[in-house]
C-alpha cells in the first residue's frame, strides 16, 4: 500500500457527499486527520499473507433456512402497521411522503 | 426495608416465593433509590416506572395464586437503551432517535416479558453503541459508580453503572467489540458476550451485523446464566441466530477444573502488562492452577491484527447500517429542501462526531479503489483468525487473558484520540472476530480499580466455559469488592 496521506481534503468533501453527511469545516479538518492515523494502523493488515483463505468456503458454511424463512414469512408480525408510520417525517394517507428528488 | 445491594436473582426469587417481599414492593423500593441515586450516576436514560409496578403486580398475582414463576419473574433488570421495548422511546444514545418510539419488542425483550422480568428503564450508551467511554452519548454521560471521576466503560455504560450502584439486578447490553465486557470490567461485574449466533439480535438497532451481539451484565456469573438462558435460541426474525440451548444449572457440573486445559496466548505479551494488571492477573492463574486446571502456552500467530482487521470491517457494516437513518422514516426532521438536502443536513446535524467519523471512514473501505485492500484484506484476515482460534481450541479448552489493558480511565482522558480510545477495546475485540462466547469477571490487583479476567471458549461452549468461571469466582471472591 502506498506510503503517505491517503486522506486529502478533497477525499473528506467527496466522502461527505457519498455518505450524505454535512460536515463543518473544522470536521473536515479533524477527519482527514484521525482518518489518516486510522488507515496508517489498520494498514498493517496489508502486510499478511492471506493467500491459503478462500472466502467462499467461508460463504458457503453459512446455511439458510429457508422453512424457517417462510414461516417468518406467513407469521403475523407482532406490531401495527399505524406505529411504524407514526414515526414518519410527513404521510400521505400510508405513504410515506418525500420531499422532491431534484 | 430490602437491602438493594445484596440482591441476586437467586435471592429474589427466593424471597419472592417465600413470600417475604413483593414483586410490587422491591420495584418500589428500586425506583424510590433510582430517584435519589441516579442523579449521581446518569445510568438511565428513560424510566419506565407505571409499565413495571403494572408488570410487578401481574407477577404478585402469580405467586399469590400458586401458580409456577420463572427464576427470573418478578427480578428488575435495565435494559441498554439500543433495544426496543414496544411503546417507549429508544434513542440508541442519538439525536437521530430522539423522538422514536418503538413499535415492537426486540426478541429477547419478548423472551424476558414472557419469564416476568421487570423492565426498570432504558440505559445510556455511546452513540448507536460506539464507543468505549459511553462519552458519545449525545445525552446524559453515565459515571463509574465505584469512582465518579471515572468512565463507566462503554459501549453499554448505563448498563453496568446501573448494576454497580445497585439500580438494578442486572442488564442487558450489546457486545460488537467489547461493549459488554469492557464496562462489566470498569465496574467489577461479569459481562457475557455469547456466541455470535447465540441470541438473537430482532429488535437491537444494528451497528455492525457480522459480529454484535447481546448478552447480560450482572453481579455474578450465576445471574449472567440464568439471564443467558431465557434470551439464547433460535428466532426466525433473525437469520444468524442457531438452535442454541443454553441450561444455567449447567455451569455448577464440574466442581474442580481438574482435567481441563487452559491457554495462554503467547502473542498476548504479560511483559506489556501495567504493573497491577500484571500482578492481578497472575494471581488469577495460580487461582485457576489451584482448582485443577493445567495451564499451557498456545499460538494465535494473528490474533493482534484483530483490532485493525474490526477497524475495516465494523466501520464498513456502520456506514450499511446507518444509512437508514435519513431524517425520513424514523424521526420527523425539521429540515427542507430537495431530498438530498434533507439526508445531508440532517445527517450532518444529528449524527455526533464518532458516528460521523466511523461512516466516512466505513465508506471509505467500502469505495472503489479501496475495497480490496480494506475491506476485502479484512475479511481474508479475519478468516485467517478464525481458523487460527479453532486450531488453538484443538489444543486447549478454553483460553484466558485480561479484558482491558488498563482500569477505568478518567473523563475526557481518551476523547481526543480516537485511535487510544480504540486502542482499549484491544483485547476484547477478538472474541467478536472469530465469533466465540466471552465473559469477563473482576480481578484485582493492589489499587482500588478492578480489571477483568476473560475465559474464552469455543463457539456454542457457554457451558463449560461459565462453568470454569463460575468456580474461579467462588474461589477467588472477588464479588465481595462491589
């Protein structure tokens, strides 16, 4: 991995933007710096030697049930529709409504 | 008069069946000395005080009509305010949340309702669980009851506050890199991290799905197991928990650790040990020479690269996760605009800085270009570590080293370096890597603080690894220190 900042001040703007979060100018700041420190520990990863690992043996140890799937599926769920869209921003009628896209 | 600070659930089921208090009484009597006591400590975040006495009174019924009550009816527990309790707000620690009221019960919540569990409240914790101080809590900050000064541990601080000062038998936290072991530590408790599949997750707002969990924190391990065995099993609404079943009498079978292997990891390096830790932790070995048990040295050649390879991988799983959080759908948000505006703005004013810094740098590892040596790297380590921990099992029964490098630390000590904050949950993150069950007990050394000693064990060995925790507590006796 390449030595130095990874993290730029452009790098944090096009961030912010991808993960949809404003941030202040003095968060920008102390993000390119804690995220640098961050990256430069985690870089030590980099440096093992991971070629006996398959990662789809690991998947496929993983089992889906799928009856169990199912009958979650027909189970009634324990909870009102009314108190999950209460929690809505603004509705229509049991719409969720949104601002414009554009 | 009850005395709050000697309960156990043992004890209370006892007095409840003899009839010697009411389940009516002792709720009473907790909030009458949550009113006056949490005011110093911060651990609640909400009380929930007409639906306990209404729960309480049910369970009076019960026993006054003879009819069989489980061993946890009628005992007050606080439960981390990232799990939802139907009807009742649950913030996760967030501004986000401020205003979201829960519109069902999180599995172990039904679990618990149905043994007759009283729910004393919900607890303060870092912000969406993130964090080793509970200082991100965009809330109330709860302190260590055994030194106010102090840090109660995070993420599930309120949690073990509020059993250290005796505001409640026992809590349920959730566990992705420590958060139950770390404060359970803090505060001379046992903390349980299960297996990751053991417990359902339903209802637990999701940081990091691969590796959180829910487990207990309470003054013993007989308590944690009890506790363990109403909220373990198989949940439909939850893929990843497995058809676990756990009995708490279980941990009393072996009465000698005599035949059993216990291993020390080389690479976790004593001669890095402060002093007291050293000295505690060393006591805790000829402890556990003195019930029986051979202690070996063993080999996790990748164990440290636990701590960065969940610096990838957990980071990536929040930023997923927490992207439902668009001022939309779960509190109303005063911001206008186009729809991207109000997901920036909203995003940006209610989120705290280690939400944020933990998304931007999720997002990070997960953006083209860098996805393969991050986040990719990471999940080929953290396979590596896991099949370096079941080779260790091979040799060994169950594994032990501390919980934390260093006792409870001061307020604001950590704050300004994420890294150092990070840097503490170094040796229980491991546990969460490889997925097996954990639980940290308190040792001392010569000061006044607690560390805590983890007994580790294989994945779905709860058994045998409470079991061996439990005679090492009834022969070490630290309990007495709280």
């Amino acid at each position: 991995m390449e030595k130095g900042n990874l993290i730029n001040e452009k790098t944090i703007e096009y961030l912010s933007e991808l993960s949809r979060i404003k941030l202040t100018p003095a968060e920008k700041q102390r993000f390119e710096k804690d995220l640098n420190a961050i990256l430069d520990y985690v870089n030590q990863l980099q440096a093992v030697d991971t070629a006996s690992i398959n990662l789809d043996e690991e998947l496929l140890k993983i089992k889906t049930d799928l009856e169990a799937a199912e009958k979650t599926e027909k189970e009634k769920l324990s909870f009102e529709r009314d108190d999950l869209i209460d929690g809505f921003y603004d509705r229509k009628e049991d719409w969720l409504k949104i601002p414009p896209i554009f | 008069m009850i005395t709050l600070h000697e309960l156990t659930i043992k004890k209370i089921h006892s007095l409840l069946l003899q009839k010697e208090i009411s389940a009516f009484d002792l709720t009473k009597e907790f909030f009458d000395y949550i009113e006056t006591k949490d005011k110093e400590i911060n651990a609640y975040r909400l009380l929930l005080k007409d639906e306990a006495l209404r729960q309480a009174n049910e369970i009076d019924k019960k026993i006054a009509a003879s009819e069989n009550i489980s061993f946890l009816a009628g005992v007050p527990l606080a439960i981390k305010d990232n799990i939802l309790i139907r009807n009742y707000l649950t913030t996760a620690g967030s501004k986000m949340l401020a205003h979201y009221r829960a519109a069902y019960d999180a599995t172990v919540i039904q679990r618990l309702k149905r043994a007759g569990a009283i729910f004393l409240g919900k607890t303060n914790l870092d912000e969406f669980a993130m964090g080793s101080s509970s200082e991100n809590s965009a809330f109330e900050k709860p302190k260590n009851p055994l030194d106010l000064s102090r840090v109660p541990g995070g993420s599930s601080g309120g949690s073990a506050a509020a059993v250290a000062s005796h505001q409640a038998v026992a809590a349920l936290g959730s566990d992705t890199g420590g958060s139950v072991r770390q404060p359970a530590s803090f505060c001379s408790l046992v903390g349980l991290k299960p297996t990751y599949g053991a417990v359902s997750r339903f209802g637990l707002i999701a940081m990091s799905s691969s590796l959180d969990q829910i487990g207990p924190i309470a003054k013993n391990v007989e308590d944690a197991a009890y506790i363990l065995e109403i909220i373990a099993g198989k949940d439909s609404r939850d893929e990843t928990s497995e058809n676990f079943q756990f009995q708490a009498r279980s941990i009393y079978e072996r009465k000698d650790l005599r035949g059993i292997k216990i291993g020390l990891v080389k690479e976790i390096e004593t001669s890095s040990f402060e002093k007291d830790l050293a000295l505690s932790y060393q006591k805790s070995l000829t402890c556990l020479q003195q019930l029986g048990a051979t202690i070996e040295e063993i080999s996790i050649p990748h164990i440290s690269l636990s701590l960065p390879c969940y610096y990838v991988l957990m980071p990536a799983e929040v930023s997923s996760n927490l992207a439902r959080f668009d001022g939309l759908r779960y509190s109303p948000s005063e911001k206008a605009g186009s729809l991207k505006d109000v997901y920036f703005e909203t995003r940006g004013e209610y989120f705290g800085p280690e939400t944020k810094r933990r998304i931007i740098l999720g997002t990070f590892v997960l953006s083209s270009g860098y996805y393969d040596a991050y986040y990719l790297k990471a999940r080929l380590v953290q396979a590596l570590i896991k099949k370096e921990f079941e080779e260790a099992f091979q040799k060994v029964d169950l594994l032990v080293w501390p919980t934390t490098p260093t006792p409870a630390f001061k307020f604001g000590e950590k704050t300004e370096d994420p890294l150092a904050m990070y840097l503490s949950d170094i040796f229980t993150v491991p546990a969460n890597i490889s997925g097996v069950p954990a639980v940290s007990l308190p040792i001392y050394g010569e000061g006044s603080l607690p560390y805590g000693l983890q007994f580790i064990a294989p994945h779905f060995q709860e058994a045998k690894m409470l079991n061996a925790a439990y005679l090492f507590e009834q022969t070490s006796n630290y309990g007495k220190f709280l």
